[in-house]
C-alpha cells in the first residue's frame, strides 16, 4: 500500500514508514492511502471473534503495509493491556438500542490515548525501519487533550523528544496541570498567548520552514508529527469504529454514528471504517458554538472568518479543522483540494460545488450545541439515565437527539464519548447545579455528588510539582523550538 499527498497524487509516493515519521506532506498536503481499504465478510468475521488488541492490529495491517503482522500485534498488545487500559480500551455502554462508545479509560482520560498509546510504537519502528539517523522531534499544537495524551505516549521512547505548545488561556485547570507535571527527559511543555489556531499554524509553518528544519538538523533532529494530521493516529481509530460497529450490529441493522468533533480526525475514522464496508449508516458531525463544521456540511460554504468562542468543551473549540482536507480529497480530488486549501489559507473561505456536497451529505448530517444546551444536557442524561458525561460527550449527546428528532431515523445510535467528566468537573458540575471551585475542589465535589471514583490518573497528578512554566507569543514558536532541539 503506497501513500500519496491529498493535493496532488501524481508526485512521489510515499510508504507507510515515510508517512508515519513525516506526519505531513511535503507539499502542504495531507497523506492517504492510493487505494481504497476494504474488508471482506471472512476478515470481519475473524475480527469479531478476537479480543480488542488483535482486533486493532487486524485493522492495522490493511493501512500499514510496511510493518508485519507480528510487529502490528506486539504494539497493539502493548498499547492496549489493562495497565493503559484497566477496563478496556473501548467499551461500548449500552442503552435500549443506544450506546456510547467510552474512549476515555486510558492513561489521560481523552478518547486520544487510543491513538496515542499506539502511534510512539509505530513511530520508533519506522525510524528503525527506515535506516535514518538522528531523533524524531515531534511538535504538537493541542487544544488541551492532545497533549497530555502525546506527552505521556513518547515519554522516554528512544530517538525521539517531544514538545508541546497549548493556548495558555484556552485549556482547562486539570488539563494545564496535567501537562504541566509531565515526566520525561525527553519533554517539553511550553504554553503560548493565543489560541488553538494561532499554535496550529505556527507548527505547520515551522514543518515546512527550511531554515528550522536545517537548523534542528544541526543539532541531530528532523521533524515529525503526532497531531491527527498523522495518519498513524488516523488508523487506531479507524480500528474502534471496526470493532464497535461489529458489536452494535444486530439483525442487519447498522448504526449511526454521533461524533463530537474539533479537528474532523475522529469522524474521520469512522467516515473511513464506513468506506471500508462495516455496517455504519449516518455519521453526525457535532459541534460547539465554534460551528463552523455545522455550517459547512448544511451549507457548503467553509467560512473561519468569526470570532472564535472560548467553550466548556476546549477539545472542540477549532476553526480550521485540518482532517477536513482528506474527506475533500477523497469527494473532489486532489486538484480541487488544492485549490480549496489555497483559498482558506489566502481568504479564510472556501466552497464546494453542489453536487460534491450531495455526496457528502449522503453520509454526513451536522449539527451543533450552544453552551447551554451543552449544560442542559449533561443534566439531562444524568437525571434519565443515572449516567455523567463530560462536556464534549454532552454536545454529541444533544446533537444525537436532534438529529433523531429531525429526521424520525430510528436506527440504533452510537454516541462517541471522549472524554472522563471528571477532566471538566467544573463545567460539569455547574451543569448538574453542584457548587464547587476550580481545579480539584470541583472534581472532589463531582466525586462526592455522584459516588463515582476520580479516575487514578487525574488522582495521581494532584499534588505532583509543575515542571514547565514558559509561555510565549505565536511569533517565537521558532526559536523556541530550536533552543529545545
Ligand atoms: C480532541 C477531542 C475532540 C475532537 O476530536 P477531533 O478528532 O479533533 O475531531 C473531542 N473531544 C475530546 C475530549 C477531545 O480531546
């Protein structure tokens, strides 16, 4: 299987070794798969029989073609055991017809452990593989849950050093003090005075900006990335859409699918486990007021040009969602992705043509949350269904609703739950009217309020010292960068 740049297929071809460790195309674009992946009925049936690491590596080996079969199982078995994961990596809580798919169990209480546990592996044998000298430096831009997830996958794994930038006002308390307390040699946390976007940027320029790369590459680092613009976080996740859409399988139904959605890699993956044939029937993209995606998918029109909102759901709060580029690509073709990606970087708009955007509807639906209704929400499921979800699940939640309402589709929903609440208790105990402070006052209260146990890793950080204490404007992402490398 060979890989080629979403905005322009007919220049190299790259293997998945090269695409893991450079994270980007040369070009700008985004790499994918030349063919398409399916599975056959035989190949479905042996996945559903295995548990979930042998599941994964099975997805895994039809994406990555450069690693053996061997190799995919060790990492996924090594990812996966219930030392990362005590109650499973993925397991699907059920309701009537309805479940939510908890992605939140692992080593950061974020659906991106998932991915994150995985991708340092693959990411050290492609070095390996490949023959190259010096250290991968990975760069991160995270929106709050990324980084921490980054951090704790690549801490201490060999040739490689990792460095984290988070908007400094835009993640929450436990998220900062989660990245802030990392351990490591190889790390690095620096938080920067501007948003989400501004960090993106920043450390997409810098991977294609010739005088850092010489000037890591003096000191012995080329550049890699572990945002969801890799592909190797791509596949891990196409992985529990497999293996949960096998499982709510019953009487050839097939589910739809509720994603809360930021950068568009999670509904990505469920957007490619569909394309390779499992039984997934609407994907519905959810968002925060930050509802760009929501307008795009009703509208056509990609519009960032507005304010950007500060939300209870920080994980989400994206104008340019990068992931967006490959299910262009895939609909329109290289040559009109280039074109749109060149209008949203030089006017901050882009449209599609009508009939592009019927085929797109034909598998996505969009809605979004306003603050309130995300708050109302929680309060909802949890006085129905005895059941606490954090802020990013509850947008989802609402959006799921709504969309059921709408149309009457009665087929059997999964709601993607990415999450731990205890990760956002203030929010969410100003949802369910349970007075409480910041930080750890809340997340005590949540625990009292609800009887439920603080998940040990958000315990664990609680009275660790703060390791890193650098912020620093957009503008100096560069320098920084060589200073760490
Ligand atoms: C990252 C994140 C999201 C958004 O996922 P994308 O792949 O960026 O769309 C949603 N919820 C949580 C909790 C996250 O950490």
């Amino acid at each position: 299987m060979y890989f080629v740049s979403t905005r322009d297929t007919s220049k190299t071809k790259y293997s998945s070794c090269d695409v893991i460790r450079r994270g980007i195309s040369p070009d700008g674009g985004l790499f994918f798969p030349e063919d398409a992946v399916s599975f056959t009925e035989k190949e479905l049936e042996d996945i559903k029989k295995a548990p979930y690491a042998e599941r994964a590596a099975k997805v895994l080996s039809k994406y990555l073609t450069d690693f053996t079969y061997d190799e995919l199982l060790e990492s996924c078995d090594a990812a996966y055991s219930a030392s990362h994961f005590p109650v499973g990596a993925a397991p699907l809580r059920v309701f009537g017809d309805d479940s939510f798919l908890e992605l939140y169990h692992g080593p950061t209480c974020a659906f991106k452990d998932l991915a994150l546990q995985l991708m340092p592996r693959l990411l050290s044998l492609s070095i390996e593989k490949s023959g190259i000298g010096g250290d991968a430096l990975i760069l991160v831009a995270t929106s709050g849950d990324t980084g921490k997830a980054a951090l704790e996958g690549f801490k201490d794994v060999k040739r490689t050093k990792i460095m984290v930038f988070f908007p400094n006002d835009g993640v929450s308390e436990i998220q900062k003090k989660q990245m802030l307390t990392q351990k490591g040699e190889n790390v690095k946390v620096v938080g920067v005075t501007g948003n989400f976007d501004d960090c993106q940027t920043g450390v997409k320029t810098l991977f294609n900006d010739e005088k850092t790369i010489s000037a890591i590459s003096g000191k012995g680092c080329f550049f890699s990335s572990a945002n969801s613009i890799n592909f190797g976080r791509l596949v891990p996740q196409v992985a529990y859409y497999v293996s949960a859409s096998l499982d709510m399988a019953k009487d050839g139904k097939v589910c739809n699918i509720t994603v809360p959605t930021g950068n568009f890699g999670n509904i990505l993956a469920a957007y490619m486990a569909k394309k390779a044939g499992l039984p997934i029937g609407k994907l519905i993209c959810a968002s925060n007021s930050n509802n760009v995606l929501t307008d795009f998918f009703n509208t056509g029109v990609y519009d960032r040009r507005r304010d950007f909102r500060v939300t209870a759901s920080p994980s989400m709060d994206i104008l340019v969602s990068s992931n967006l580029e490959r299910l262009i690509y895939l609909v329109c073709g290289a040559e009109k992705t280039a074109l749109y990606m060149k209008e949203l970087k030089e006017n901050g708009v882009f449209r599609l043509d009508d009939a592009d955007m019927a085929v797109i509807r034909n598998d996505f639906a969009a809605y979004f949350a306003n603050e309130n209704e995300c708050m109302a929400e929680i309060k909802r499921v949890y006085t129905g269904n005895d059941y606490l979800i954090d802020t990013h699940t509850a947008v989802a939640s609402f959006c799921a609703d709504r969309y059921k309402k709408e149309t009457g589709d009665k087929s059997p929903m999964m709601i993607v739950s990415t999450a731990s609440p205890f990760k956002f208790a203030p929010a969410v105990c100003a949802s369910l009217g349970v007075e409480s402070g910041n930080g750890f006052d809340a997340v005590d209260k949540l625990s009292a309020f609800t009887s439920l146990p603080v998940p040990a890793p958000i315990n664990g950080i609680r009275n660790e010292k703060e390791r890193f204490s650098d912020v620093i404007s957009p503008s100096s992402l560069g320098d920084a960068v060589i200073d760490f490398a």
